[in-house]
C-alpha cells in the first residue's frame, strides 16, 4: 500500500499477516489516543494555564490518589491485553502444523541456501506452494544470521550448533523479499533474496524442473555409504552402533541411565559430539564428525535417517532442540568458523 | 534592573586559573565542566558517523562508502553515542554539577573518586578512539558472537577494552552519588524533600553499581573468546552464542535506564519551574524511577524473541516488559497533570520539556510494539526498532540532557544565552528529529532490516526523509555550541535565580563558590515551594 507513491504498509501474503496487522492497528490505535490525550492536555495548559504577570505561581496541588490508581490501573489492564493477545499470535507463529511441508535452509556468510525434500536446491531464492504450511529448519554455517520474510511477518534467527525453525503459509502468490536480519559482517546487505510463491500446479511443475540428484533424503543415502555409516549402523542391530531402523520418534535408553527423545536435534548433535550420549549396551567408539561435515550434507543424512523411520513421518524436531533443557547449551556445531 | 547584576568577584571558575588547578581539581563543579567538555567532543565525533550513516542512506545502492567502512560507521557510532556519550551525559555533567547543590552539600562524598572517574573514562575514550584511528570496528556495538568473536578482523579488542574502562568511570559515579545522597544531606533536607532530579539519580546510581560488573565481565569473556579461543560461546567446543546475548543484554537494558532516567529528573524540574508549582503526586513520580530501575534488570530477553529462547521464556519476558510501561506511564500523567492551574511560561528549557514529553511518549508507545511478542517477530531488528530506540536515547535522553542545559546553564556559566537562537534551536531539534526518525517506523513496518548498506528501491523516499531531517537535526545541535560560547562572553550576567526556580542550588550565587554554600543551609521547606520564592526575588530586584 502507497501514498503518493510513498509504500507506506508491506504486502500481506501468508495467513499470518492479517493477525499480525490486526494486533498492529489495535496498539497503533491505543498508542494514538495516548499520545493525542496527553498532546492536546499539554497543549491546552499551556495555553489556557499561560503566566500572566510576573511573580504568579500556581495553584497548590499537591496530587491525587485516586487519579494516580486510575492511571496506572487502565494502562495495566490496557497492557494485558497487549500481551494476551501478542502471546496468542506468537504461540501460533511458533506451532508448526503436522502437516507442514518441510523445507531446510542454511545461513552462510553470505547467502541464504535452500534444501527441498525432492532434491531442489536454491541460493537466495526459494520457490513454494500457496495454500500449503510450510515449515523451514534453519542452521548457520558460520555466525548468527536471521531469515525474514517481511510479507508473511515471520522471521527466526540463525545460530550456529542448532537448529531453529519458522513456519507459515504463503496465500498470495508472488514475488517477495528474503532479508537477514541478524548483522553477520561485510556483506550483510547483500544476503538478500527472493521468496517465490506459486500456484500448486505451477510448484509441481517447478518441482519436476530440478533434482538431479535425486531426493534429500537420497544424497543422505548416499552419504550414509560414503562416510561408512552403513559399517557399524547395521539395520540388524548387530552392528557396533545401534540400528536406526524406526528410531526417529521414539525414547532411548543412554548408558548414564537417563534417556532422551530422538529428534533432529539429537541426530544432530550424535553425528558432530558422538560421545556426549552414548546408548545403553553400546561402546563409544564412534569419531566425531564435527567440521568434517557441511551443513547441508548433516541435514540430508538427518533425512536419510529419518526416511528410515517412515511410521513417524513428522517428528516434531526443532521445537525440542529449542527448549532449553536440551540443545541450547549443548555442543552440537561444526567447527570451522571463519577466522 | 536586570543590569545592576554583576557576576560575583569569587567563584569556581576564577578559583585558580593553571591548568593544574583545573586538573587536579576536586571541585565537583570544575569535574562536571571537564565532563561537559569531554562528552562534547565525543557527541561531535559520534554525530559525524551518524552524518556517514544519513549520507549512505540517501541512496538504495552502496555507493557513498564502502560495506566495510559503513558497518564501521554505524558501530562507531553506536559505541560512542552509547558509552561515551549518553551513559555519562547527564549524570556527570548535570548530576555532577547539582547534586550536592541540590541537597545542601559542598561537594560530592568522594571528590578524589570522582575525579579518578573522569580520568579512568578519558583512558577508556583514548582506547576507544585509538582503536578507531586504528581501523575501527565493525561488529555492531552489541559484539554479537560469533561474529565478534571470530567472524571480524576489526579491532574489536582495543574498542572493547575501552568500553570496559570507561565502565569503571560509570561504576565510581553511581557509587559516589549513592553515598552522597545518602549522608551528605543538608539538615532538614528529608528524603521526601529532595529533588526529583536527585531521586532519579538515585535510581540511575543504582543500576550503574549493579549492572556495570556484568558488562565488564561479558567483556573479558568476549576477549578471552577472541584471543585464546575459551569457546565460551563457539558451540564447537560447548559453549552458546546465546549465552552472549544474555550477559550483554543484562547490563545492556538496563544501560537503557542509565540514559533515560536522568533525563526524566531534569524533565521533573523543567516542568516544575515553568509551571511554577509543586510536581502533581511527588511520591508516585520518585517511586516510579526506582520502579523502572528495578523493572529495567528483569526484561533483557526481550531483544531475544526470535533468538531461539523457548516459547514460554519468551512469554514471561514479554510479560514483564509490559510492567516497565506502567512507571512511565505514570510520570507522563503527572507531568501532564503538574500544568493543571500553573503558571506556565515558556522559556527554552520548558520548550525542551515540551519537546521531550512529545518524544517521550512516541518513544516509550512504540516499545508497546515490541513487547508484544506476535508483533515483534516482524519488526525485531528493522528500522521499526531503530526509530523506537532513538526516540528514547536522542529524543528522551539527549532532549533532556540540552534541556537541563539550557535550565542551568546560567547557573554554571552565571551568563543568559540567547533567548531566541536558543528557541530556534529547540525548535530545529524537535523537528528535524521528527523528520529524521519517524518515517523510520514506517520503513520498519515494511521490512527494512537495520545495519543494511544498501536497500531494495521502494525504501528510498522514506530514507531521503530520513537523511534530509538529519540535516535540520545536526543544525539544531551546532547551534547551541555558538550561543553558549557567545554567552560566556556576551552574554547578559543571570543573577543567582533567574526562572524562579525553587531548588536549593538557586539559592547559591550565579557561577557558585567553590565550596557552594558559605553557610549549610537548613531546610525547613517542601521541595517546589514557589510562595517564598516569589518574596525572596522581589526583595532582591
């Protein structure tokens, strides 16, 4: 929306952007009939109260308590549904459907890169379905970065050694801007792109366009092989690792005796610090794979992991890693920072 | 009559005229006017970053300076605006120079303290601007990691190391007005008498004393990290990124308070004097600062909503966010309430507090916004939040630190400046700020990301907005540089009261002696009396 050609408001295009707009107008409205209160109350004593001779003072008041209760309960009460209402809106922006079409992206100084499920990968672009949940896991290669999409009003940060996550659900489609958000050095203006949502049909014939090498989760097949996963991660579970043949979903048992819910976080963190939860009944002899794997590769073998597991189709994985009883302050990253 | 006065034969500023003397002064007054001196300089050098900011801005392409060159910019900017400007603004100038008048002291509880705090913040200034000279640096004042740490090639250690000194300038100060106030009050002089201006110091001194150590502490984190590679915050070797964010933010927002505070004491006095009556609910007014002080330590995570902290930790922080509003709240109503059946007058300070309140309320309304945690997803980290912060720190802060100025100006200088250059600067300040900074909400609101070098096309009207308000802003500060120079000189002698004011520091001579009071005065009166004001400048006219 414009006014004389000055954009004055951003294009709504996700389910999200009307809730969000809405709680905008409401504070907007409350803050105007603030601000215009205590504006035209100044204003008028000033002029209506204005000294007119030298020596005059005012009149001795000292205060009143019932004013004063008054207002600071309104704007206690006012403020509360701020909040309500605010945390009601984020609760949904933070709750991923089931159902959500599953897209991983990568933080890197200084691009956005983009993982489809099929096998597309994008740089700075990202091509989706309207109508449809999306939701995005979210690493970084390097230093904090942030992926924003203005026109659906949803952003997460990216923080390197975890996995963050958005969701929402594109409704318009078009062409719209990708931003970082979080300062990440030179180039930070640059790492910027385009969200490029498209009818259904036209998205299934984008889809057939790419994927040469084959899904996600097939690289992650592939890797499995290369880095001699497959030698010790027998399906059997006679392997000297334990079988991840339907694991993702499911509690194990750790040798220290607690026990720990199998998301994409826990993969994460087994395949980068191996040792830091073992499994009951297994040595720990596994290396660690910290800095001797991309971002992207980790999460196609995640995938290839969890197409292991077909039964738990969704996992919800990065809701977990976000609590803090696990994830945050545990060591999962590569290294490998730029120096 | 006016010119019957004469500037007294003794006072601070003739008491010895050798630089030594003023070097090694311990005259609260003399420290305050190094400060004055000190902070004016690094207020210029941190203004012409924001000049480089507004230049590169005025256009979409990266064309006026390189990335690099502007991410320095902006951080240098940010760095010396925030730790050696706004943090010590007030409280060492203003508060410096009037607290012990204020209560009825001679000087400060610790006047050789308070000068070593004025020589440890030159230090921290000198490494700071060397490591400017140096190449500057480039992290964005909050030094997030991992950039900070092992992203930047950019002399974060010296700039850091300069922060961390001139924090110790900070901590002294709090320390040294907390004591005062507490044991170097005038007979009489309650602590429901005091000034508001001293009880918002109060506050302010506290958040200084306890939040300070937390900054100096991330620092050496930050700079072992960088160093020698502690991995406190490189997940690599199991530390947090986040964790950063939580030790910076602990000291950072309550850094928020130790620049708007103060100014809501000189706010208090403004509208005190130019509406010549007592401050409407005085006891709501003092407890709000302390409430806000208190409030400022428990709502830091509210910069981290999208940071990847839970859900749930989110909702308590945005809960308690809302609670610093209420305070604020709460003076503005008083404030507005105090000019109910005044006397009101409208010379160039109360121009500023008008001019303060206005920003004041824009400012602290739109932090509403951000509280809000379904809001702030979107406008986290946009020039949403830019406009916001500077409506506080430049509006609030910066409005009532040039309106305390020009409030005691006479009373440091004991000459008047001019009347209407001094208008015409309130005036080019509080709209070229307007210009300067509200459009940026807009363009927040429609996404632009701050720390950007270059943006999309359609954010180029609002940014030459932006950019052309930056121009009248900076005039409306240069001005004051020329009539307060002018009027050391020039300008008309005050006498000791020249507003009627009520405070105790009036009643001293215009520029004071050195020791303040000849006699220590005792205090029999409520604060904001103007019955005896009025009989005591008519018997002196």
């Amino acid at each position: 929306m414009s006014i004389f050609g000055i954009p004055i408001f951003p294009d709504q295009a996700s389910t999200f952007a009307k809730d969000v707009d809405a709680l905008y107008f409401f504070i907007l409205a409350v803050c105007a009939f603030f601000a215009l209160a205590v504006a035209v109350s100044v204003i008028y004593f000033g002029i209506r109260y204005h000294k007119t001779h030298d020596g005059e003072i005012g009149a001795r008041i000292e205060g009143n308590l019932p004013l004063e209760l008054l207002w600071s309960v309104i704007p206690t009460v006012i403020a509360m549904v701020m909040f309500g209402w605010g945390a009601s809106v984020f609760y949904h922006l933070r709750r991923p459907p089931d159902e959500a079409m599953h897209i991983y992206a990568v933080g890197k100084q200084w691009m956005w890169k983009f993982q489809h499920l099929e096998g597309q990968r994008e740089i700075n672009e990202l091509h989706i379905p309207a109508g449809r949940p999306i939701k995005i896991t979210i690493s970084s290669e390097d230093v904090l970065h942030s992926l924003y999409f203005p026109s659906f009003r949803t952003k997460m940060d990216a923080i390197p050694g975890r996995y963050t996550e958005l969701w929402f659900e594109a409704n318009t489609p078009g062409t719209y801007h990708i931003f970082c958000t979080e300062y990440c050095g030179t180039n930070h203006a640059g790492m910027i792109g385009s969200v490029i949502v498209l009818e259904p049909s036209q998205y299934q014939a984008w889809l057939q366009g790419g994927g040469l090498e084959g899904t996600l989760a097939q690289r992650g097949a592939k890797l499995f092989n290369d880095q001699a996963c497959v030698t010790c991660h027998l399906d059997t579970g006679q392997g000297r690792g334990p079988s991840l043949k339907d694991i993702v979903g499911t509690t194990v048992a750790l040798q220290d005796g607690s026990s720990v819910v199998v998301d994409e976080g826990y993969l994460r963190e087994s395949i980068l610090n191996s040792q830091a939860k073992i499994v009951k009944g297994f040595q720990p002899l596994m290396p660690t794979f910290q800095g001797l794997i991309s971002e992207e590769n980790l999460v196609a073998l995640i995938e290839h992991v969890k197409s292991m597991s077909p039964k738990a189709t969704t996992a919800a994985p990065a809701e977990t890693s976000r609590t803090p009883s696990r994830g945050a302050l545990q060591p999962t990253a590569p290294a490998g920072e730029k120096k | 009559m006016l010119d019957k006065l004469k500037i007294p034969e003794h006072h601070y500023l003739n008491n010895g005229h050798s630089l030594k003397s003023w070097l090694l002064t311990k005259d609260h007054k003399r420290i305050a006017i190094m400060y004055l001196m000190s902070i004016s300089v690094m207020f210029f050098i941190g203004g012409l970053f924001g000049v480089g900011i507004r230049l590169e801005l005025a256009t979409p392409q990266g064309d006026f300076v390189s990335a690099d060159t502007y991410n320095k910019f902006f951080t240098m900017h940010g760095v010396i605006m925030v730790f050696f400007f706004l943090i010590p603004s007030i409280p060492a100038v203003l508060g410096n120079f009037l607290i012990p008048p204020m209560i009825g002291a001679k000087d400060l509880a610790f006047p050789r303290i308070n000068l070593i705090s004025l020589y440890i913040y030159w230090i921290g200034g000198i490494f700071t601007l060397y490591a400017m000279i140096a190449g500057g640096v480039d992290t964005g004042w909050t030094f997030y990691t991992p950039y900070s740490a092992t992203g930047s090639n950019t002399n974060v250690i010296p700039t850091a190391i300069g922060i961390f000194i001139a924090g110790f300038s900070s901590i002294l100060t709090g320390l040294n007005f907390i004591v005062t106030i507490h044991r170097m009050r005038a007979p009489g002089m309650t602590w429901f008498r005091l000034p508001l201006f001293v009880w918002a110091h109060y506050a302010t001194s506290l958040v200084q004393v306890l939040g300070t150590p937390v900054i100096a502490i991330t620092i050496v984190m930050l700079a072992v990290e960088r160093g020698f590679g502690f991995g406190i915050f490189d997940p690599a070797r199991g530390g947090d990124p986040v964790l950063f964010q939580h030790l910076f933010w602990f000291y950072s927002h309550p850094a928020v308070y130790i620049m708007i505070l103060p100014a809501l004491g000189v706010q208090s006095e403004l509208i005190s004097t130019f509406s010549r009556k007592r401050i409407f609910g005085y006891s709501f007014v003092a407890f709000s600062s302390l409430a806000i002080a208190v409030f400022g330590f428990i709502v830091w995570a509210h910069h981290m909503f999208v940071a990847g902290i839970s859900t749930y930790a989110a909702m308590v922080f945005s809960f308690l966010s809302f609670s610093v509003a209420i305070p604020s709240a709460v003076k503005t109503f008083n404030w507005s309430a105090t000019l109910y059946k005044g006397a009101i007058s409208f010379e160039t300070p109360m121009l500023y507090a008008y001019g303060f309140m206005g920003l004041f309320a824009i400012g602290g309304l739109t932090g509403l916004f951000l509280a809000t945690l379904g809001l702030d997803v979107h406008v986290h980290d946009t020039y949403f939040v830019v406009a916001h912060f500077h409506y506080i720190m430049v509006g609030g802060a910066i409005m009532g630190y040039l309106g305390g100025l020009h409030f005691w100006w006479p009373k440091m200088t004991g000459r008047m400046y001019s009347e209407f250059f001094s208008k015409v600067s309130a005036i080019m300040v509080f709209v070229g700020f307007n210009v300067t900074f509200f459009p940026q909400f807009v363009v927040g609101y429609l996404g632009m990301p701050r720390r950007y070098h270059s943006y999309p096309d359609e954010f180029q009207v609002l940014n030459v907005m932006s950019s052309a308000g930056a121009t009248v802003l900076g005039l409306g500060y240069v001005l004051p540089v020329i009539y307060f120079l002018w009027s050391l000189k020039y300008g008309q002698v005050a006498g000791p009261n020249p507003w009627g004011a009520s405070g105790l520091e009036w009643q001293m001579q215009s520029p004071p002696l050195t020791e303040n009071f000849v006699e220590t005065p005792i205090v029999n009166t409520e604060p904001y009396e103007y019955e005896h004001v009025v009989v005591k400048e008519k018997h002196l006219v």
